[in-house]
C-alpha cells in the first residue's frame, strides 16, 4: 500500500512538473508572408528551432498576402510579423503603432524582365508593365525604379495588376504585359522561357526596407523579452544562411518549389549578400516610403521616419556582444 501511494505522489509530482514547465515556456505568434528568399530566416528559425532553443514555442503561419497579416496584427491575433514595410508606413500614417524592430532586406533585390525585343530601359516608355496588386512592393519598387531611370510611372507607362510571378509569366508570353519585376531564383526561368532580364534594380542602390520584423509598440512593452528572442532567432539565422550556402539552398528549393541549379545559385548570391549581419531597422528606407506617399498623402509628408522603427531591440543584441561572437569579429 505504501509503496503504490508513493508510486502515485511521484507521478503526480512529475505532472505538476511538466505542467509548470510547460506554462514556462512563452509562446510566440509569428505570421510572414510572401513566397520569396526575402522571408528564409523565417524558414530557417523554424527548421533549426532557434526559438525553441531558447524557451519559446513558436506558432510560424504562412499567410498569402501583406494586408493579411497586418490585419492579423492589428488585431491581436499574432505578436509579429515578417512582412512588405509599406505596410507599415500605410498603416501608422492610419494612426496604428506597428513598428519595425528587424530590418532584413534593405533595398531592391527585384530585376526588370522584359519582352526580348526591348534591349535598353528607354524602349520601357509606351509599354505596359504588370506588378502583384497596385501599391504592392512590387509596385512600388517598380515606380521607384521608372524614376530612377528617368521614366515616369504615371505618365510612361501603363501599370496593371495581374498577381504573383506565375501570373506575370503568363500574362508576358500573352502580350498583354510587354515588362515586369521579379526577383531571383524566378528571374532564371524567365530567361529560360525567352524573356530579356532587362535591368538589375539592386544597382540603383534605392534606400528602401523591402521586408522587415513588425510589430506594435504596445507588444514591445508588453513582451519585451520574448521580442528580444525574436530578435535573437532573427540574426542567427541571417548567420546561418550567410555562412551555410548549401542548406540555405535547400530551403530556397524546398519552400520556392525551385529545383534549377542555376536560380538557387544567383537566388543566393543575391540575398545572402544584401541581408545585413546587424539588422538595424534605419528610418532612411522608410524615408523613401514615405516621400513617394507625400505626393498624395500630406501625412507621409510631415511624418517623421524614426518614429516608424526600433532600433533598441538590435542595440541590446550588439551591445551583448551575440552578433560580434556569431561571426567571431
């Protein structure tokens, strides 16, 4: 008999264990969006477990679309997001306190492709482009390019909306668009297919947070810890990919559904090379966001960039001396 009740107070003992264990552990909501390299430390924090090496269980979504998720944000239903910056400036303009506390793509790593009949940037003038959806970063990179090169998006050209990258393939073997924008590993298989990789947008060196961590000011207070996890996971895997170019290809292939050497190759080179090892959020690519809405917005004019980032969360990971110890510097 006593021997049964021990039997039994040892159980009960290593339940409560667990369950206290388990009630330790922080959960984390985490949505990103969007089927491009831009978002593979999220595929790699996910693969390694990197939040859960330092005791937090993670819920990652893959949701389709950027408003989609900022919604999801807006409402609670995540604490943060791996998502296109221009929804962040759209929504604080909107009186929201998203905020962006990683910055992981710090400028334009799209390609212009075209028919093969166009050869040089200036034949653009009097074509008809295709983007995502209309005010989409695809979009907006493509104006901010048009200008950059001296064509005005609004007066030289014809913009439609017509979806993601297979559309855009469809829509130029079809004639109904005569250009487009798109990144690698899909820039290869738009060669393959006969179309002109007209202009490399990433040398125009644009200021502008393609992807970035957001999350809401209220939620830093709130968590600040589990944010600072966040943050942690966020520039280990940045490392990981930088220094691991095998398996972050696997990755690329696995979540991309892209199995051509070639692609995976350049697909890497590119964002291996432009993800930062330091990740501050800076305000300059927001600047760029904003001076573009400032046209049509007279909020975006007289907002102030550094208001929409936190750098804090970065400064402590630096000052710790993680990132320095990560690449042995």
């Amino acid at each position: 008999m006593v021997g049964k009740m021990l039997l039994t107070m040892a159980m009960i003992t290593a339940a409560l264990a667990g369950a206290q264990h388990a009630a330790a552990q922080e959960r984390l909501r985490l949505a990103w969006a969007g089927f491009s390299p831009t978002n593979s430390p999220i595929w790699v924090i996910e693969d390694r477990k990197l939040l859960q090496k330092q005791g937090v269980t993670p819920e990652i979504i893959a949701i389709s679309a950027s408003p989609t998720v900022l919604q999801a944000l807006l409402a609670d239903e995540i604490d943060a997001a791996s998502i296109s910056v221009t929804t962040l400036t759209s929504s604080r303009l909107a009186g929201a306190d998203t905020v962006m506390i990683v910055g992981v793509v710090p400028t334009f790593v799209d390609h212009i492709v075209s028919l093969s009949s166009i050869t040089k940037p200036e034949q653009l003038k009097g074509k008809t482009a295709g983007v995502n959806r209309l005010g989409s970063t695809s979009d907006l990179g493509l104006r901010l390019a048009l200008r950059k090169l001296a064509i005005d998006p609004d007066k030289d050209v014809k913009i439609l909306p017509v979806g993601g990258n297979p559309e855009r393939f469809a829509s130029l073997s079809k004639g109904l668009i005569q250009f487009t924008i798109m990144p690698e590993p899909f820039l290869t298989q738009a060669e393959k297919l006969g179309f002109r990789n007209l202009y490399n947008v990433a040398d125009l060196k644009i200021p502008f947070w393609w992807n970035g961590i957001l999350t809401r000011e209220a939620i830093i207070k709130a968590k600040r810890p589990l944010m600072q996890k966040l943050t942690r996971a966020m520039v280990e895997a940045i490392h990981i990919i930088k220094t691991e170019k095998e398996y972050a290809k696997s990755l690329f292939k696995k979540n991309l559904g892209v199995s051509d050497p070639e692609g995976l190759e350049r697909a890497y080179k590119d964002y291996s090379n432009i993800f930062p090892e330091v990740p501050y959020p800076t305000p300059e690519g927001v600047k760029t966001m904003l001076d573009d809405l400032a046209v049509k917005n007279p909020k975006a004019a007289s907002a102030d960039p550094k208001t929409f980032v936190d750098l804090s969360l970065v400064k402590e990971l630096e000052a710790s001396g993680f990132i320095k110890q990560l690449y042995k510097k």
